[in-house]
C-alpha cells in the first residue's frame, strides 16, 4: 500500500472515530484543519519517528 492510502486510512478510522465522540470544538473561529486532521499528521509524524529510530538502533548494533 502507498503511504498516501496508509494516511487515508488513518485519517479516515480517526474522523470516524471522533464523530461518534463529543464534539471537542463548541466555540471560536473555525479552524483550518479538522481535529482528525491534526491527530492524523501527529500520528503519522510520531510513527515516522519511531521507525527512524529502530532504523538507526539497528545499524548502530551492526557497526559493533
């Protein structure tokens, strides 16, 4: 799967998720990205950076 259909995905079980929950916002200005859409990009970055990580682990160990 590419990762733009990974990030749909995510992105879609989130949106889902979240309507089924109490609306977190009731006041202000609109915002520019929907709460799904901010979790999605966090997430994401998140599961990038542990990917990176464990990359990097591992290389670390073949070089001993």
């Amino acid at each position: 799967m590419l990762i733009e259909g990974i990030i749909i995905e995510i992105y879609v079980r989130i949106n889902d998720f979240l309507k089924e929950c109490i609306p977190l916002r009731k006041r202000g200005f609109p915002p520019k990205l929907s709460d799904a859409e901010v979790i999605t990009m966090d997430l994401f970055r998140n599961l990038q950076n542990q990917n990176f990580g464990k990359e990097t682990r591992s290389t670390e160990a073949e070089r001993t």
